[in-house]
C-alpha cells in the first residue's frame, strides 16, 4: 500500500471520529435549546374584573413544550374582555381566564364601582330603529299613557351608557380564531329587544318606576355630547294640538250646561294691560292708550213743505212745492 493511500484512510478516520464525538457531546454534555413561542403577558397584578387594556399586556417568550394550553398570542384577541381570575405579573394571559368577546359571563365585572345595571324592553322603533347597539349614549324617555289630555312624555335620564343588547354586551367584532375580524351577532331586526343601562342607583330606582307606569324609548345621542338639561323636559297635548284643552272645555260645558271660566278655556282677560300687552307683542310697562270715543253727529230733519200744486200741462201732471 503506497504512502498516499495510507494517509486518506487515516484522515477519513479522524474526519468520522470528530464527527461522533461531537455528536456524543452535544446529546450528553451540551446544553438542549428548546424552540421558543411569543405570548402576552400581564405586566403588572391584574385583579378579577379588569378590563384589558395595552398598558396590561406585554410579550414574554417562553419554550413551546412548557407553554400551557390557551394562550393568548395576539393582543386583538385580549383587548376589551374582562379577567375572570386574578392574574399576578409576568403570568401569561390565558383565554379561559377571560370573558367571552360577545357573552354575559363577565358582565358584571363591566360595571364600574357605584353603578347599577337595569334592563328595559324596548321595541326598535322606540329604540332608534334599531340603531342602537352596546356602549351606546342614549337619553331615557317616559310616556305616561292614557287620554290626550292625560298623555304626557318626559326625558327622565340623559347620557346614560348601554351595557348590552340582549346578551350582546360588546359592539365591537369578534375576532376568529385564525385572526380575522368577524362581525359580532346582532340581535333580531324586529320584536322587543331587552337593553341593560349602566345607572346609579337612584337612575335604577327611576327606570323601574317608569316601566312599571307607562311606557320607556330611547333616544340615541351624540357619546361626544355631554351636556343636559337643568329642568325637566316634557311634552303634553299641548305641545302638538294647542287647541285641545279648549275643545275639552267646552265639550264639558255642553254636557254639563255649565259654561267653562275664562282660566279653563285658556282665553286670555283682555281688559288685563299686561295680557293684552303680551298678546299684541307690546311693552307691558307702556298703558295701553285710550280707546279714541266717537262723536254721533245728529241729522237734521229737511223743512216739511208748505204748498204742492198740481199743475197740468197738456199731458203732462208735475208737483209744484213752494215754501217761505
């Protein structure tokens, strides 16, 4: 066997034994690098009934054979739902600790410290046609029924904030397990819907007392908009037939034959300054001026005639008068 063939063999042999050796070192002595997975997690202790938000997130990497089952990748799928249990720092976020994007399990961790939640039954056209969906700001409407003349609608809450729809209590999307956004169920275009208002206590105790004496709608508002009314505001019979509190009167009248006062049939005391004034749009502090009197001028009765003559003049008969 010649030189050079003894010197591949010997080489091919130190080639394949480094090659096993580093293979038993890195199977016995040599630190495992396990593959690693990106998760949310809580940046600080979280309690039961925090609603997630950005600053309560944040991504740890932690190894995928050791990560438990439900975690949370995307902060999309985190944002807006309730804790269910408390969660302590750096503890990944897990979806079975939260509240469903669309159902009542957390519902009462939404409601904030001193407030209540009351439902109503509305139908969609007292309800903005349906317009309205959770996280609305509406204005409480309260309708006395009963006759005309009784009937009355009052605003008795403004700028109160919708918790749900039915058992929807968010209107944002849902969003799939493939991280798509899909849109969230809506409640049925027809019937009565039943709506949860987030109220005070004394609110609570309003509501309930109108749905129990007449009938409640809404009115969808502006979130933007946060003014309100210092006094109440009603609308009666008057306010859309001005004319009907008259009628009434006198249709009493005549089936009583008693005439109604000048107070119940709204006709103003025009012999009053300050009515008249009001009623001709002048100034109440000014006297009305005089009533001009008018002057009867007698008529002189003509001088009666002292003679008639009748003259004859061929065919022709006229009356002469002669006077002094």
């Amino acid at each position: 066997m010649d030189r050079q063939k003894l010197l591949m063999i010997f080489g091919g042999a130190f080639v394949a034994a480094a090659l096993l050796t580093w293979f038993l070192y890195s199977q016995t002595v040599a630190p495992k690098k396990d593959k690693m997975v990106t998760v949310l997690a809580a940046s600080a202790d979280l309690p039961a009934g925090t609603r997630v938000q950005k600053v309560h997130l944040k991504k740890i990497s932690i190894p995928q054979a050791t990560a438990p089952r439900g975690t949370v990748a995307e902060e999309a799928q985190a944002l807006d739902r309730a804790l269910l249990y408390p969660v302590t720092q750096n503890e990944p976020i897990l979806s079975t600790r939260l509240s469903s994007v669309t159902g009542a399990d957390g519902i009462a961790s939404l409601i904030e410290p001193g407030k209540r939640a009351v439902s109503v039954s509305v139908a969609d056209a007292a309800s903005a046609g349906g317009l309205i969906q959770p996280r609305a700001h509406v204005d409480v409407l309260f309708t006395k029924t009963g006759s005309m003349a009784e009937a009355v609608t009052t605003t008795v809450l403004e700028d109160v904030i919708v918790l749900s729809i039915g058992r929807n209590v968010e209107a944002a999307a849902a969003v799939t397990a493939t991280g798509a956004a899909a849109p969230a169920p809506t409640a049925p275009s027809t019937g009565n819907r039943s709506v949860t208002l987030l109220v005070t206590p004394e609110q609570a105790r309003i509501v309930e007392l109108a749905k129990n004496q007449g009938k409640i709608s809404l009115s969808l508002r502006n979130p933007k908009d946060a003014a309100k009314s210092e006094e109440v505001l009603s609308a009666t019979s008057e306010t859309i037939d001005p004319g009907l509190m008259l009628r009434t009167a006198k249709a009493r009248a005549m089936q009583t034959g008693r005439m109604p006062s000048r107070a119940m049939m709204n006709v103003p005391n025009l012999k009053d300054d300050k009515a008249w004034a009001a009623l001709v749009g002048d100034d109440p502090s000014q006297p009305r001026p005089p009533v001009p009197v008018r002057t009867t001028v007698e008529k002189k009765e003509p001088p009666k005639p002292r003679a008639v003559i009748d003259v004859f003049r061929g065919d022709k008969h006229v009356q002469e008068t002669f006077q002094d």
